[in-house]
C-alpha cells in the first residue's frame, strides 16, 4: 500500500471514530462519554483535534486550552518500507504463534500487571502473533490487528529479564516481515515508555501523530 500521510491519518482517526467532517462540526473537539475527566490533544500534520470528557469539557474550550496539557506527548508512528531498518537478534528463535500456544501465551502474561497488558495489547486471536523464544521459553509476544485503510496496529510485551537483548526489536522486525500485502505498520509508544520509543526510531517508523495528555 502507498504511504499516504493524510491516508494514514483517516485510518488513524476512523479507529477513534472520528472524521474530518465530524470534526468540523463539533470544533475539533469530540466529547467521549466514558472518558469522564480525561482529554487527549491529538497534532497531527495540518490537523488538530482533541477528545474529551463532560467533566473537563470548559478546559478543552477555553482560549488558552493548550496551557491545560502537558507538553510531553505519546508517539503514534507509521512505517515507510523504504526506510525499514531491519533488526533481529540471532541468538533468539521466533515463530507464528497459533491457538494451540494459547496456554504458552496465558502463562506468559501472569508477570505483567494490568496496565502492561492493557498497553501492549496482544491476544493469540490477533490476525498475526510472532513469539520470540530462548530455547522453548517464550520471552516476547508481538502482534497485529487491523484498521481501516490497510493499516495494522502492532501490540508488543517483553518478558521484564530479556528487555536488554533486543528482544522487542527483534520480534517486531519479524512481525512486520510477515505482515501481507504491504499494509502499513502502526506503531504506538507512550512518553514514558523510552524503550518502546527507541524501538519505534530504531526500526525507521516515522511519527505521525502527537497525543498530549489533559494535565493532572
């Protein structure tokens, strides 16, 4: 698929339920009824928008609303196959993983809490599941479910002892390996998660979207 940022952006904002036009309507501004007192500041390329709960409603609509989010951001990054930086340390085995390792993969989340969970996002029902392996111990999972407009988004947890090895890295270049008919791989990071950054810039993703979060 051709790497179109506007294209990309659509896909982005789709999965959010959000379009251009809706958007002109409501003044850039979405309100979600289930974020009670959270709002995100999406910037994007000629595009800015920002969703939001009731609660903080006269915060996101004030003249100086920007004064009202932090100024470090996640990152949302896209890949261009032409600048993919191929990254896969040998030592390690990997493989698709299948319904029959849905047990493996079960015992293997037992050492994350609920928010490592929540943000690396795998399940041996996404479309496509790498495993990264150190003899028959499975150390890394990574992978993807689709979007509109030929996007797939990556999920990705790393055993906490293996995450000096290049682990992430390595299962994630494997995974977009196996990724079908040049869909475009989407990549998200969190501003305190410096590992999952430098995985992102590593490989070659470029960012497309900065997300500020409403501040505390």
């Amino acid at each position: 698929m051709e790497f179109k940022v506007k294209r990309i952006q659509d896909g982005l904002m789709a999965f959010r339920n959000i379009s251009r036009d809706s958007l002109l309507e409501t003044n850039n501004r979405v309100l979600r009824d289930k974020y009670g007192s959270e709002a995100y500041y999406f910037i994007m390329e000629n595009l800015e928008f920002i969703t939001y709960g009731k609660s903080v409603k006269e915060k996101v609509f004030s003249d100086d609303f920007k004064d009202n989010f932090e100024l470090l951001f996640d990152n949302e990054y896209a890949l261009r196959l032409k600048s993919y930086n191929r990254y896969v340390n040998e030592k390690y085995e990997y493989r698709v993983l299948t319904t029959t390792d849905s047990e493996l993969l079960t015992e293997f989340k037992l050492q994350f809490n609920k928010d490592e969970l929540e943000a690396g996002a795998v399940s041996i029902e996404d479309p496509l599941v790498i495993g990264a392996f150190d003899g028959t111990k499975l150390i890394g999972v990574s992978s993807t479910w689709e979007w509109e407009n030929d996007l797939v988004d990556i999920g990705l947890i790393v055993d906490l002892n293996y995450r000096t090895h290049g682990i992430g890295t390595s299962v994630v270049s494997v995974l977009i390996d196996n990724v079908v008919n040049n869909k475009i791989c989407i990549y998200r990071a969190d501003y305190e998660n410096v590992g999952s950054i430098r995985i992102a810039e590593k490989l070659g993703f470029e960012r497309i979207t900065k997300i500020h979060r409403l501040k505390k």
